[in-house]
C-alpha cells in the first residue's frame, strides 16, 4: 500500500465515523459489590411455592425488624455506584453543566386570560422553582405574586405545590403542598386579597380541589392513609375544622380511582370513578353545593365514560360499542344512556382522545396512524375543519387554557426538533399565531437534525410505529450507538416530543428512538388492549423486535444499543433483559415496576387494586401464572445479562423501592457475566425524582455518562 493511498484510507475513515463514539473496552474499577443477605420467605399460592430470599427488603414501609437494614443496604448500593462510576464524574459535571446551560433560568410562561386575570409563571435565575403570578386587565397592569414557591420550598430536600385552583370571585386560591415526595397533599388556601395562607387542618389529599360557585365551599379528594387510594369526596366549608367535612362520595370498589372537576361552562360539579375498563359519573348544579350528587348514568360492565357541559346540553365521550371512542350528547335534564345522541360517530382508524367545550365550538384531539389530529367544528354552522401540520412526526395538543366563551384555542406542539411551542388559533378567522417556543441556549439550530418514522414488522405480523431523530450526516453503517426508549402500558401513548437534553446525546453521535409499541394508544384503543393482560407479552417482543430493526436496518449493533425505560416502562426493560439480553449492550431501568406478581398480591401496597384491570389480580390462577411467566424478579436465571443501571426513590409511592432493589440483589446473585449492575437510590425523593427544574440533571447525566461510558468515551 503506497503512502498516498493510506493517508486517503485514514481520511474516509475519519469522515465515515465523525459522528460515531468509538467504543474502546470499558474498564471498571475492581471493586465488590454489595451483597444482600438472604431470609427465608416462601410465597404459596396456587399450589406453587417459591422462595424469595430478599423478601424483607419490604420493612422499610412495613416498619419491620429489618427497617434499618434495608437503608444500609441501599446506602451501600450508592457508594458502590459512586465508586464504579468515579471515572466519569468529570464527564457528568460537563454534561449537568451542558444541560443546564441550555435552559433560560428567567422565563416566562404564556399568560392565560381568565376572568379578567391574566395568569402565568415565571422563574429567575439560579431559582430552582418559580413564581405563580397575575395581572388584571392588562399585561402592563402590575404583577400580583400569588405563590412563591421558590421562598415555600426552602428547608425542604423535595417540595411540591399543586392543584393550584382560583375561586370564582378571584379572591382565593386553593392549593396541595407535597414535602415528602408521595404524592400526599396538604390543603392549604391562600387570601389574595390580604395575603395569608391559611392551613385547613386537611392531609392525605390528591391535590384535587374544586370551588362551588359560592366562593366559600371547596370539594377535594382524600385518600387512604394506608393505601394512598383515592378513597373519597369531601365538602369543606372555608376555615371550618376538617371534622365537619361531609364525605359526599366514597368509592367502594377499590379498583377505581376517584377524582372532582367542574365543566367547562362552571355550571356543574362532577365526582369521576374510573378504573381501566369502566366509569361512572356523578353530577351537581355548581350554584347549590349543599345537594346532593346524583349519577349521570350507572356504571356499565367494560364501558368508559366522560362527560362534559356547555351551556345547553351534556356532552359524552364513550367507548360504548365504540373500541376508538364516540362523541355523543343529551340534554341536561335527561342524562341516562337511553337518552344519548350521537355526534361522532366511531371510527376504526382514529381514536378520539379528548374533548374541549367552547360555547360556539368543539374541539376534538385525535389520532390516527400514531400521528396528532386537531380538529373543530362549528356548532351553529356545522364546518368542520382539520389543524394542517408538516413535521413527519410530532405532537400537537389542544390544551383547555383559554376561557370557555373564547374565541381563540391555544394548542401546543412540540417534536423531535422542535423545541415546545405554544399557538392561539383563532376560531373565526383561522389565523394561527405562535405565542411562544421554549428558547434553547447555545446555538440550537434544528436544520442541524433529522427525524423520521420507520415501520417495524412484530413477529405476529403486526405493524410497529418507531420515531428516530438523529444529527445529519448520520450513515447507517453498523456502527452508531442508538438510545432505544418507550413505555407500552395503561394505554399511554409516547408522544414525540423535543428534549434539550438529548442533544447532548444526539451530538455525541446518537441516534434517539421512540418505539411505538402496544400497551399504549398510538394505533388506537385495540393497541392498547393487545398489550395488557393475558397479552402483555405483546408490548414485550414488540420492543426487541424494533431492537431488531435497529440492528437489521445498520443503524447500529448489539455492541452499540441501549434500553431506557421508566416505570411500567421499568417494567418492559425487566423483561426484555431476561429474553432477549444478547441484544442491548446496556439498559437503563427508571423506577421499574419489577416485581409484579409479590406487588399484585398486596393489597395495601399503594396503587395495587386500581391495577388489577391492567395487569390480571393474581388470586386468579391462569393471571397468576401468566404474570408469574414475564415479571422480571420471578425470571432471572443463571445466565449473562447486559449492563444495568437501575434506579429508584425511597419514597417512592408507585412502585415501591423495594422492587428494584430486591430486582438488583437476585442479578448479582445468579448473573453469569462480568457486566456490571448499578443501583441508584434516591434516599430523598420518590417515583418523580427532584422537584427541582435543575436537580433532577444530576440523574439525567448520571444515566448520560453510564452509556457514554460503555462506549468507552474518554470525554472530560
């Protein structure tokens, strides 16, 4: 070989791999990790025994004998992390630091007018939370600081305020404090008139607080203490003492989650029952609180229902002989099933996701093919047009901010490279207007980028929707490390939708995928159906099969490829790491929900009963074996597995932290590789992490650099 011909050999080389992190061989410091004790504990059901040595690990919230040990063991699971990933802390710093500069600290939010206030947040540099403000009239009109919620969460390792709801006469503000991070609000109202915040004396909320239209009678949610169910409605006079809180409903079924809202015209309350395969709805005039609530129609087996007022009619949107959902409507006197007339009709192909009321307009969000669809139809004309949108993938979403008797909708739209965009559309004119995109520091310029959606064929046949966005210049070769993510459960669809911080992985030569898969709504309710229960295995293989294309289609190979998911999306990566782990070089596993069938046989774990209808009720013997054959923690065998990092909250109050910890310890124990297992327990925070808008970077770089890493990145 000459020396000219080499040095063009070099130079195609360099240009062919400019955007690819070379991987080197990842060395780790040669340090043991902990190991977890084992206890004799067998689960007895069904005539099938089987042990499960790291049992106790439950103790924490049960207050067992073994509480203490538990927090030692996680505490030495930290130091274990913060020892094997020592060599990157440069490199987390860099990419906090990264992150964090690509926010703009002093923002604002789009002021929404609502009678005769302009409401909006704001947040100031260096503040880790923000500013509820408003002004009347006008935005020259001087600002009314109504919440600082930078100032109420000092002192506090976690804080979170919400359920902020202003009373009709805009005089008082009633909102939820959380400082513990499980989801257990403090009701407390605020006087905007003098200033003073006044605490109820009412905890255990769900931070779900509606006004009657007499200004002085608020009706919330209380959950169970033990539980954290939603479990009732009550109706609290302002300032009285809780023990004159009259419970107006109470849930009996304990599958159902409850909650209260108002229509969009103000005129009646509604008390919502709901679990995943039916609702009931109860309603009351607004103007007389003291009545009582009376059921808009009895629930019915396997059939949801929502509903909606404007200033004539009830509006329904069910699933009632209609899988992807139907609009219909009756009068406000009349509000049996019986008396139900049909608007929109269902069909096959869409799926109609929401209704909002305005007094001279419908607007419906649907969608259809896993893509967005805003349409609105005028109720005195009859016209009936649909929001044209021009990014192959997307998220377009009519949001309920304006006022119901406004003439303008505000939606907002975001996507792989667009940054989160709010737009006013005005009803009469049609003109769209772009009132804010979240501005991203740095030189952000999405020319740089290109998205694209790919179609991945299931090994039942199936046509599987997955998104990829990626710098350009990006040539599939084989060699690019690709960041595969999705959820597939309850019947959430993943949206695409644009992340500041994943530019960081984008520019490093990454590819980001969002696969589509079923247990979420993307293709409509069937999707959905098709992967849960006797059928979950479905939302499984569909993710290694876009693994697969992954790999098929030369955008990257095993050695490159990496997993994230959080949740039931924790789940998934359980699962997948036990069939298919020859496939993924590394997975991520946020909060996961790894121990399903131990989880399902508890009932006093929160969130158990509400599930039932998502993941089977293991009493029953064929749901029982079934969920036994894919829960991650009951299939861990003797045989390699990728690398992990898992992580989860202490307080967590969705999944348990002892899930991915029990999870964890039986890898260690049975894994047959030299990969390693990572677990990150924040001992402050629950299933959502900080409450900060700059804290929870540290877990997004954490993870960053956990990949970067297997990569053999030696960026500093």
């Amino acid at each position: 070989m000459n020396k000219s011909f080499l040095i063009l050999s070099i130079f195609c080389m360099m240009i062919a791999n400019k955007n690819t992190v070379a991987q080197q061989k990842t060395t780790w410091p040669a340090t043991v990790p902990p190991i977890a004790e084992k206890k004799e504990h067998v689960r007895d059901i069904h005539g099938d025994k089987v042990s499960d040595p790291y049992y106790w690990m439950i103790d924490y919230f049960k207050k067992g004998p073994d509480s203490n040990t538990v927090v030692k063991y996680l505490e030495d699971e930290n130091a274990y992390l913060k020892t094997m990933m020592k060599s990157t802390e440069a490199l987390q710093n860099k990419l906090f630091k990264e992150m964090k500069g690509r926010i703009k600290e002093k923002d604002e939010s789009v002021p929404v007018f609502k009678k005769g206030y302009y409401y909006y947040t704001r947040t100031e540099e260096g503040k880790q939370y923000y500013k509820f403000c408003r002004k009347k009239g006008s935005l020259s009109a001087p600002e009314e600081v109504l919440l600082d919620v930078d100032e109420m969460a000092k002192g506090h390792a976690y804080f979170s305020a919400s359920g902020f709801n202003i009373s009709p006469d805009n005089n008082l503000l009633v909102f939820g404090e959380d400082t513990v991070s499980r989801r257990q609000y403090n009701m407390k109202v605020k006087d905007l008139k003098t200033g003073k915040i006044f605490d109820q004396g009412i905890k255990n909320t769900s931070s779900n607080y509606v006004w009657a239209n007499d200004n002085r009678t608020i009706f919330y949610t209380a959950n169970n203490p033990n539980t954290l169910l939603s479990e009732k409605i009550k109706r609290h006079i302002l300032n009285s003492t809780p023990d004159k809180d009259v419970v107006v409903y109470e849930e009996k079924d304990n599958t159902n989650y409850i909650a209260v809202t108002k229509t969009r015209a103000d005129n009646f309350l509604l008390i919502v029952s709901e679990a995943t395969m039916s609702s009931e709805v109860r309603y009351l005039d607004a103007n007389r609180p003291a009545d009582k609530f009376k059921v808009f129609q009895p629930r019915m087996k396997d059939v949801l229902y929502e509903v909606d007022a404007d200033d004539n009619a009830f509006f329904i949107t069910t699933n009632k002989e209609a899988l992807n959902f139907k609009l219909m409507k009756t009068s406000l006197t009349k509000t049996g099933v019986e008396n139900w007339k049909e608007l929109i009709p269902h069909r096959n192909n869409v799926l109609l996701q929401n209704v909002i009321l305005y007094k001279d307009y419908i607007v419906l969000s649907e969608k259809k093919d896993a893509l967005d669809q805003i349409r609105i139809i005028n109720k005195r004309t009859g016209k009936d047009d649909y929001l044209p949108f021009d990014e192959p993938v997307y998220t377009a979403l009519p949001t309920s901010a304006n006022e119901y008797k406004s003439q303008v909708l505000r939606f907002n739209f975001t996507s792989l490279t667009t940054p989160s965009s709010v737009y006013d559309y005005n009803l009469i004119t049609g003109k769209r207007v772009l009132k804010k995109q979240q501005p991203v520091l740095g030189g952000y310029n999405p020319k740089n980028y290109q998205s694209e959606r790919v179609w991945v064929t299931a090994s039942d046949g199936a046509k599987v929707p997955m998104d990829l966005v990626y710098k350009k210049g990006f040539e599939k070769n084989g060699k690019q490390p690709v960041f595969l993510y999705a959820y597939g459960s309850y019947g959430n669809s993943m949206n695409p939708g644009f992340s500041s911080n994943r530019i960081s992985l984008l520019d490093r030569g990454f590819v980001y995928a969002l696969a589509h898969i079923r247990g979420g709504q993307e293709m409509g309710r069937a999707w959905y159906e098709d992967g849960k229960m006797m059928r979950k295995k479905n939302t499984f293989t569909d993710f290694i099969d876009c693994g697969k294309y992954l790999v098929a289609n030369k955008y990257t190979t095993p050695q490159h490829l990496y997993a994230n998911g959080g949740s039931a999306g924790g789940l998934l990566m359980g699962a997948v790491a036990n069939m298919a782990p020859d496939l993924f070089h590394g997975i991520i596993a946020d909060v996961p929900f790894v121990d399903v069938v131990n989880t399902m046989l508890d009932p006093t774990i929160p969130l158990t009963t509400n599930e039932y209808d998502e993941w089977g009720n293991p009493e029953n013997k064929d749901a029982y074996f079934y969920m036994k054959s894919y829960s991650p923690y009951e299939n861990v065998e003797k045989k390699n597995y990728p690398n992990l990092l898992v992580t989860t909250g202490l307080h967590d109050s969705q999944v348990q932290y002892f899930e991915p910890a029990k999870w964890v310890a039986k890898l260690r124990d049975l894994k047959t590789d030299k990969n390693i297992v990572l677990l990150h327990t924040n001992m402050d925070f629950g299933h959502g992490g900080a409450s900060g808008r700059f804290d929870y970077l540290k877990d997004v770089a954490l993870m960053y650099a956990f990949v970067l890493k297997l990569e053999g990145s030696r960026e500093n």
